[in-house]
C-alpha cells in the first residue's frame, strides 16, 4: 500500500505485514506472513523436500511390490489355480502402477532429470488442482475445524453496517452517471459475487482479476486517462461495500490454503489477490478518521440515526442521450439564473426602500430639532456702507484711465 493511499484515509496497519523472516520487507498474509522473495526461497525448499520424500516413497513402495511378488511366486504352487490367477492380475496391475510412479520419479536414461517446459508444467498442475479440488470441495471449503464461517459472518454484518458509505468518503475516481461506467460497476460486483460460485482456486482468482480490470477500466473512462494504483484500491473497497460478497472470508483462505503458490507470488492475479485482502482488511477497522468524519457523525451513521445527504436524482432518464440530458442541465442553469434574478430584484427593492426610510428619518429628525431649537435670525443694527465710505483720502485719487484712439 502506497503513502498515497494512506493520505486518501485508507489506514493499513502495516507493521502486521512485515515479513515474518526479519528481512525488513512487507510480507502478505497470502504468503503466510512472508514477503514474496522470502515466501519464494521457502517454497522453493519445501518443494525440494517433497521431492525427496516422494522419491523415498516410490522406491519403499517399489521394494515391498517386489518382496510381495516374490513371496506370491513362492507360495503359488499351494494356491488354487483361480485364486493364483487372481493374486497374480493384482500384483501385476499393482507393479505396473508402482512402475509408473517410479519412471515418474526417476530420472531420464541420460542420466539427469526430465526438463518440462514451464508452460506445461503449469498446465498440468492446473489440471491436477482442479481434479483434486472439485471431487474434495464440501470437505475442504470452510471446515468445521476453523472458524472461516464465524469470519464470514462477521465481515457481512460489517458491511451491512457500513451500507451508508458514499464514493466521495472513500474518494472512489468513478462516475456512476455515465452509462458505462455504471455497467463496468455492475459487472465488477457480478465477478465479485461470482466467486463464491467456482469450485477450482484458480477460478476463484479468475473472478477477482475480471473484477479488478472492469474497475480500471470504470476508472479510465471516467478520468479519460489510464488508472493508478491509489485510485484501484479505493474503488475496490467501494465495490466490496456496494456488493458484499457471500462468504468473503472463506473464498480468501480457500485460495490462500490451495491456490498455486506461484499464481499467488507472481502475476497480476496475485496483485489483483492481495489488493482484495488489503481491501477486506480496510473494511474490517473503518472508522471516523479513514472517512475523515467526525466521531459523532460516524456513530450516528453506524447506528442508523441519520445517513448522509445524498445528491438528488438526475430529471432525465438513465437512458437518454446527451443531447437533452445537456438541455436538462441548461434548463437547471436559467433556473437557477432566474431565482439569483429574483434575489437581486428583491434586494433592490429593499435598498430602495431602506433609502427612502432613512431619508424621511432624517428629515424628521431635522424638523424636530428646528421644532425645539428654533433658530431666531435678527436684522442688522447699522445700514450697510460702501466698502470706500469710509475712505476721506477718496478726493486725492487720480481720475480713472480714459481709452484713446491712436490715428494710424
């Protein structure tokens, strides 16, 4: 899980991956704790002694057929006919078998080991998974001696609780409103679902990889870009919550205990596999600060007290073209237009009025002022002189300039 994912308010625990070997890497539970380096040289070794321990078999089995035999051909002669006919059809289809196990075994006449190529070798061992596991399903599949069922519920009350979640709590990059995108959501829960259905691990695997590449691809159509590893993981936590696939924990500890070990090291089924768990891990301790809530809201929505707001639904119809879900929204727009017109209309109106008031106010306020100081203007006690009357040195003035006229 990246540091991205954790900004987003996913919370992984990841001191509890840490590879149990003390290389400093993060194991998985599907690796059984290891990471996958570690988890590889240990299953490389552990195949090294099956190995030897089936090549100690074969030739224990191939030494007591013989002993068998022997001792049967010595003792024939105070047999019955029938019934020396009989042990000796049993002791031959017996050493035919054991000789088909030892050549399985045992080396090529050149001296060294048979090389398979690894195509086949895989093929074979899918085919052997799913004889296997078909005929041993009902015995192995949630035993009464783990407590896989008990888990199963658990996770469903879970999320039964958590129905509430919204794609924006979980910042999920997915448009649900574009057609499809909402069929690539509706095919992911189906192989989600699915699951519980197969028998085979690798069936079991093949569901949750088609369900992860109908999530990128949700996410790529929504965002016309190719998909991140930070938005798949929310989007398959989103997908988990809306699906709530049947006996989740035990389809997980199926394919941990049966599933090729290399299908689950290596490969996008393995990534796919280990995001799953990630996801389950992420639901099972969601709280207020993975949502970014607040203590009171989460519990009152884990309670059934209230739910969040949910966005009203679209006018149009699910099914209608572009072209008038583009009208239905311009339609919106000039509604909206038209009450921002009306709220402004009226706010003028009230400004205007408020004006006139003040004004009136203010006017009254004046007169009463007036009404109780009246002001009371006296006339002057002198009649106003000229500015020069009282000028005497007016007699010794020059006469004024007079204009004249020059003859040119």
């Amino acid at each position: 899980m990246s540091l991205k994912s954790e900004r987003r308010g996913i919370h992984v625990d990841q001191s509890e991956l840490l590879c149990k070997k003390g290389c400093g890497y993060y194991g998985n539970s599907a690796w059984q704790g290891f990471c996958s380096k570690c988890w590889r040289e240990e299953y490389q070794k552990a195949r090294q002694r099956q190995i030897q321990e089936d090549w100690e078999l074969a030739e224990r089995l191939q030494r007591e057929e013989e002993e068998a035999f022997a001792s049967s051909q010595s003792s024939q002669g105070a047999q019955s006919l029938t019934f020396s006919k009989f042990e000796g059809k049993k002791t031959n289809e017996k050493s035919r078998k054991v000789t088909t196990v030892k050549k399985f075994f045992s080396a090529s006449s050149r001296g060294g080991p048979k090389k398979v190529p690894p195509e086949k070798m895989e093929k074979a061992m899918d085919q052997i998974e799913k004889y296997i596991m078909t005929r041993l399903y009902k015995y192995v599949f949630c035993p009464e001696t783990t407590d896989d069922e008990k888990k199963d519920l658990a996770v469903q009350k879970r999320i039964r609780a958590l129905h509430w979640v919204t794609p924006q709590m979980l910042c999920v990059p997915v448009n649900e409103e574009i057609p499809e995108v909402s069929d690539m959501v509706v095919k992911a829960i189906t192989d989600i679902i699915e699951m519980d259905s197969k028998r085979v691990p690798r069936d079991k695997l093949a569901c949750i990889t088609k369900c992860s590449k109908h999530i990128f691809n949700a996410i790529k159509i929504t965002k016309n870009e190719p998909a991140s590893a930070d938005d798949f993981l929310p989007t398959l936590i989103y997908i988990v919550l809306k699906g709530n696939p049947p006996r989740l924990q035990s389809n997980i500890q199926y394919i941990t205990r049966f599933c090729n070990p290399s299908r689950l090291m290596t490969g996008e089924d393995g990534y796919y596999f280990t995001n799953l768990c990630c996801a389950v891990a992420f639901i099972e301790k969601l709280d207020a600060q993975s949502l970014n809530l607040s203590q009171e809201d989460f519990d009152r929505y884990m309670s059934g007290q209230s739910s969040p707001k949910k966005p009203e639904s679209e006018p149009w119809a699910p099914d209608a073209c572009l072209g008038v879900q583009q009208m239905y929204k311009n339609l919106d727009l000039l509604s909206q237009l038209n009450e921002r017109q009306e709220r402004l209309m009226s706010q003028a109106k009230k400004l205007e009025k408020d004006l006139i008031d003040w004004t009136d106010g203010i006017a009254k306020e004046v007169q009463d002022i007036v009404e109780k100081y009246p002001l009371e203007i006296k006339p002057p006690s002198q009649p106003l002189a000229a500015i020069d009357s009282e000028n005497v040195e007016n007699d010794k003035l020059p006469p004024p300039l007079q204009p004249q006229v020059y003859a040119g």
